[in-house]
C-alpha cells in the first residue's frame, strides 16, 4: 500500500541503465580493441588500425561476408513476398478449409529448435537431391532455400500485426466505388503496411546475415557463410580482424537502422499531417454547406 512504483522511483533509471550497460558495453568494448595494435585481443599495446587492411586482404571473411550479404538480401526479398501474401490470406480472408493448419505451419519455425529445423531440412535436401541433380551438392541454393522458409514466419507475424489495424472499412468503400481488388490492395492496403513490411524485412535480413545452425546443416564445402567463418576462426582464437569485421558491421547497421527510422518517420509525420488537413477541410466545409441549407 505504501510502495512507490518503479516507474515513479528513482530506481528506474538505474535499472534502465543497467540493462542498457549489460547490451551495449560489450560492444563498445569490442569497437575499442578492434584499433588495439596488438595480436591479443586482450591486452592493449596502442592504437592502430592495421587489423582493419588486413580485413581486406582475408579471403575467406570476405567471400564469407559476400555470400551471407547476398544470401541475406534474397532470403529477406522472398520472404517479404511470402509472408505479406501469407498474413493477408490471414487477415483478410476469413475462416476456410485449413485455415488452422496454414496457420500453424507458419508459426512453427517461431518455436522449432534450430538444431530440429537443419536436420529436418537436410534431409530434405538429401531426398530431393537423389531425384534433382540442383540439389545434389548443398550450397548457396540450399541455404537460400533454408533461411527463407524460416524468415517469412518472422515477416508473416510482423505484417499481420499492421494488417489488424488497417481499417478495413476504406477498403469496403473503395470497392465499393468500383475499385478491383488488387488494385485496392496496390493502392491502399500495401501503402498502409508499408513500414511494416520493411520492418519485415530488416528483421529478417538480419536473421539471415546471424543464422549460424541451420547453415551449418544444410551448407557444403562450396558455400561459407559469414557466421560459420567467425565461428570456425573463434574456436583458434579470437582475431583482431573480427574484431575489425564486427565494428564495420555494427556502423553499417546503425547508420542503415537510423536512415529507415528516419524515412519512416517523416512518412509517418506527413500522413498525418494529411489527415489533419483532411479533417479540417472537412470542418470547413460542412459548417460552409449547412450555411446554404439553411438559405
């Protein structure tokens, strides 16, 4: 009865800042010796930035990090088509026959073991490569293929979320009005989902570029994704270039996270300034036609 909430307390700053302490400090501290001259990442002999030439001339981190940037940007491209299309036959669809197991296949990959999704997935690939030769010899294909199925149920959970609060009513007038469904979909539904499906797909190019276990499995000795380089030279030794190949990676993400959040934000801030503007022209006008009413 006498207690303070947190929210209200000093106490929260503490806490926020210690949770903030725990995710960032790390990676602060991995920047800094990323510019640490010496071979051991743990002991500080001046500054220096040779680690990150050398990150350049290393073949392998850099064919690793060009095959996981391309498998990254197709696996979110495919998913994104996916997963809108599976969260709209969700949402907008209504109840059918099989409804409820679409919906379960989508979510599963949400709550399946990554070490159960490789295996289940490999021998996959084995059975279709004894009757297609494409799948024969696991690699870049065969991750594409891995990384899509289990990204488009990220995408398809962050879509329907949007969709369920898309009034669905603009839509019933537009085709009222004569408007074909995909052309209401185009024009009114895809733009108000919009920051959705590029959240969608953010979310999972970065679980692409990360995944590590299902490219274990379901990889050959022609396709090394960037996770699998890390973490074979990891067990060696931790090398000053990943280091290096980290804080790169961090820049590049923030800058990129910041310019959507940016673009997202002034399109957001636009809208309403639209509708604000609809709405007063609204209030103006029909004060303006009860006026002539009355005359």
């Amino acid at each position: 009865m006498g207690e303070i909430p947190i929210s209200n307390s000093k106490w929260k700053w503490l806490i926020l800042g210690l949770g903030f302490s725990f995710l960032y400090i790390p990676i602060l501290i991995l920047i800094f010796y990323s510019f640490n001259a010496s071979r051991l990442v743990t002991v500080w002999a001046g500054f220096s930035i040779k680690w990150y030439g050398e990150l350049f001339h290393d073949d392998l981190l850099m064919n690793g990090v060009r095959l996981s940037l391309i498998i990254g940007f197709m696996s979110a491209s495919a998913a994104v088509v996916l997963g809108t299309i599976a969260a709209f036959v969700l949402n907008r669809f209504g109840r059918f026959r099989g409804a409820g197991m679409f919906s379960f296949m989508i979510t599963a990959p949400l709550v399946m073991p990554d070490v159960i999704m490789g295996l289940s997935l490999l021998l996959m690939f084995i059975a279709l490569g004894s009757v297609f030769d494409i799948f024969s010899d696991r690699g870049m294909l065969t991750i594409w293929i891995a990384h899509v199925t289990f990204c488009t149920s990220y995408v398809c959970i962050v879509v329907s979320s949007r969709l369920r609060e898309v009034d669905m009513s603009i839509e019933e007038a537009a085709m009222d009005l004569g408007a074909p469904p995909w052309k209401v979909f185009f024009l009114i539904t895809l733009p108000s989902i919009f920051p959705a499906i590029v959240a969608g797909w953010l979310l999972a190019f970065t679980l692409s570029l990360d995944d590590l276990v299902i490219a274990s499995f379901v990889s050959g000795p022609s396709a090394t994704t960037l996770p699998m380089v890390v973490f074979s030279s990891v067990r060696l030794g931790v090398s000053p270039k990943i280091n290096a190949l980290a804080t790169i990676i961090v820049l590049v993400v923030a800058t990129a996270t910041w310019i959507a959040w940016y673009l997202m934000s002034r399109a957001e801030k636009r809208r309403q300034q639209e509708i604000h503007a609809a709405l007063r022209d609204e209030q103006i006008i029909t004060p303006a036609h009860h006026l002539q009413e009355s005359q």
